[in-house]
C-alpha cells in the first residue's frame, strides 16, 4: 500500500492510497480510500504524540451506472 495523500475534513482523518496486487509477474494498482480514526492517549517517551489508531475503515466509493 502506498499512502498518496492525508486529508483531515472536519474531525475525521481520509487517506488516500494505492494498493499494488501481484499474481506471478501481472501487478495491478488499484485504489484505496480510508477513514482513519484516532484517540487521545497519555503522551509517553515511546508515544510523544499521545495519539492510539482506534479504527481504519475503507471508504466505499459508489459508482455511477449509466
């Protein structure tokens, strides 16, 4: 998976990708949205962020049949 772009919208975190799938030598890139969600957590020396991902899901994106 290859991460082409982060868009914070409101309070929720969209990220755009790539995702390369391989059969033997046929290689496909197909995309891939995501919503990212995202907790507030004590900040730590391991964690200076003090932020946990809580969830990822993908986003379905509905095509227009004509």
């Amino acid at each position: 998976v290859l991460v082409s772009e982060v868009k914070f919208e409101n309070k929720d975190i969209i990220v755009t990708t790539d995702r390369i799938m391989s059969v033997g030598k046929i290689k496909s890139v197909l995309p891939l949205n995501l919503k990212v969600v995202v907790q507030q957590s004590t900040r730590s020396e391991s964690n200076p962020y003090g932020l946990i991902l809580s969830s990822i899901s993908q986003i379905d994106e509905k095509e227009d049949k004509k």
